[in-house]
C-alpha cells in the first residue's frame, strides 16, 4: 500500500515545520519595498506607517489574516523595522496566565510593537486584559482576593499590536473592532511567487534559471513558504544529481522524486480526489466519512488540505458535502 507523508512531513505544508525557522527568518523581507504583491495592503500601510512616523506616534493596531506562510510574520516585522521600533514576539498558546501579558506588555517601551501570533487563540482572561492594553493603554490588575478584591489601573507605554490569524471567525468582535487596521493577506499570484523564488535564490546563491522557476512557481501552492521550500529542496537534488544548476529539467526531476505534481498537489491531495470520485461516485460526500475514508483528522481535512483543492477549484462544498468538480475529475483521470 502507498505511505501516505504526515502532515510534518509534507513539502506543500504550508504551516513552518521543524528546524525552518532560522531559513525562514535568513529569507525574510527586512523593508516593505522588498515585499513582493499584496499591493492592496502595501499601499495604505506605507501611508499609514509614514503618517504616524510624522506625527512621531506608533501606527494604530494591525490585524492580519490569512492562511499560513503568506507573510503576516514578516509584514510584522516589516512594520517595526520601518517604524523604526522594537519588536517584541509572542504567540496566543504561550500565554497560559493573565499575568504573562500583563509582564510583557508592562515592559515595552514608547512606540514598541507587541506581535500576538494565533490571536485567536487566546483565553477570555487573558483577551479581556488586552482590551484596556488596546484601547486606554492600561492594564486592570487585581489584588487580593474575595470581598477585599480591588482593582488596580496600572499605565502601559503607547504600543502597537500586531494580531495574526488564520481564523478570523474565532476572533471576539470586541477584539476584532479594537484594531485600527485589519488586513487580508492573498494567495499569490505565479509571477509574484516566482519573483519571491528569483530573489531568494540570490540570496542563498542558487543558480536558477528563469524557466525553472517559473516552472517551480506553478507549483509552490501560491505560497511563498511552500516556494522556499521547494527552493531548497530542488537545491539539493541539483547538487546531489547534477551539476548544481536549477534548470527546467533539474526541476522537473525533483519535483517528480518529491511527488509535486503540475497544481501543487502531492500525494494526499490525490488521494482526496481519487476517493471522492472513486469510492464516492464523484460526491457529495460529508465531511467526517471522507475523512475516515482518507483515514485523517476531520480538523486537518477541513483545515490543511480542502482550502486548496476549493481555491484551484477542484471540489466545491454543496449542504450535502463535498463533490469533485469537472476540473478536479479531469486532473486525477489523466
Ligand atoms: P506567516 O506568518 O503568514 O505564516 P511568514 O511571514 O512566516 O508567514 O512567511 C513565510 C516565509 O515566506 C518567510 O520566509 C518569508 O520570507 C516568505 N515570504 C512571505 N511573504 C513574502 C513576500 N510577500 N515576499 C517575499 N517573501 C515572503
């Protein structure tokens, strides 16, 4: 039987993985005019950023939203380096105490920006103290306990927070109206995808050809994450198989070892597929059968592969569930 790759395992996982994070951050857009697309968000940000540079205050709160690996990281750190801040980085599931926020946020600076990856992700202790942090840049601490319980108002330095998220549906709205600033980060375009591969590719001192990474950005799922690894991992292939060269057929090559096939889908995604129209007769089929058919998680069917088979429009959710559209017959019969 074929062994399916975990989702750590798979090279289209668009979320980080191990031991990335230091290519990751090697590889990042240090100044908003290297951030390639997204001009819907570049352009009223850089106003925004240099509007609150003249008035000498930090940039109202910024939320950004979208699926994983699109850049909202990097636009974070983009911001603080163009505001000319510190930038403090924290993620929802690591503040377990409302006292972990009040220490972090008692400690910035003027200006500093606070960075709250998976906002969503939060407890309501936790989320309510950010409301006043937000909103009066003050933080509500209280002493004692029981009939003796007060409440004690405690100043913050003006900050900016920065929220990501991949689901902005599990955001309180009292939290989502505190931000001054709310943005959607798209999937990419190919040419911009393949402007990101061309760019990191000098940095990392790769010889690409231009055919080659056209060829790559077609495939790289419109994320730049997913576009980087690629990158690396055609890299290795080249200098193990080859001369070190990315040319078109390097890259073919390695995206056949690697089971990436022209869209982007690799071996799981084809699965999916396959059963809907096999196993299911093309569709509808509900959401936790396909899931036991496929043998994953419902979370993770729903949450790390349906999103890009619904973007390339390969299946469409119907009330009844899910159905394999022409395209996506077409695509797994040839
Ligand atoms: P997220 O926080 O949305 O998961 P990141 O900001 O960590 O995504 O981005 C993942 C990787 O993709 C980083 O290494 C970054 O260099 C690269 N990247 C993301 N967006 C862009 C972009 N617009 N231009 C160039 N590189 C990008």
């Amino acid at each position: 039987m074929e062994e399916f790759p975990t989702t750590e395992e798979r090279i289209v996982e668009p979320r980080l993985q191990q031991d990335e994070e230091q290519i990751d951050y090697t590889l990042r857009p240090q100044r908003l005019c290297d951030f390639v697309g997204q001009m819907h968000i570049k352009e009223p940000l850089s106003i925004s950023i240099e509007a609150a540079k003249q008035r000498k205050e930090p940039i109202e709160h910024v939320l950004m939203y979208g699926n994983p690996g699109l850049g909202k990281t990097t636009l974070a750190t983009i911001i603080s380096k163009e505001m000319g801040a510190n930038i403090r980085v924290t993620a929802g599931p690591a503040l377990h105490r409302v006292g972990d926020l009040a220490a972090i946020l008692s400690n910035l600076s003027h200006g500093d920006v606070l960075f709250i990856d998976e906002i969503h992700r939060m407890n309501t202790a936790i989320e309510e103290i950010l409301y006043t942090a937000m909103e009066d840049f003050a933080i509500d601490i209280i002493v004692g306990k029981g009939p003796a319980a007060r409440t004690l108002r405690m100043p913050v330095e003006k900050f900016t927070l920065i929220g990501a998220t991949t689901k902005l549906n599990l955001l309180s709205s009292p939290l989502r109206d505190r931000f001054g600033h709310v943005y959607h980060l798209n999937f990419y375009d190919t040419p911009d995808i393949q402007s990101i591969l061309e760019r990191n590719s000098a940095l990392l001192e790769i010889d690409l050809h231009q055919q080659a990474a056209s060829l790559i950005s077609e495939r790289a799922r419109r994320t730049p994450r997913v576009a980087n690894r690629l990158l690396r991992r055609i890299r290795d292939y080249a200098q193990v198989k080859g001369n070190g060269i990315i040319d078109v057929s390097a890259a073919t090559q390695a995206l056949t070892m690697l089971r990436v096939d022209q869209y982007g889908l690799d071996t799981v995604d084809r699965r999916i597929l396959q059963v809907i129209l096999g196993t299911f007769k093309g569709g509808p089929v509900g959401l936790s059968t396909l899931a036991a058919a496929i043998a994953e998680e419902v979370e993770t069917l729903e949450h790390i592969y349906e999103p890009f088979l619904l973007q390339l429009g390969m299946i469409e959710r119907t009330p009844r569930g899910r159905k394999i559209t022409d395209f996506g017959a077409h695509h797994i019969s040839v």
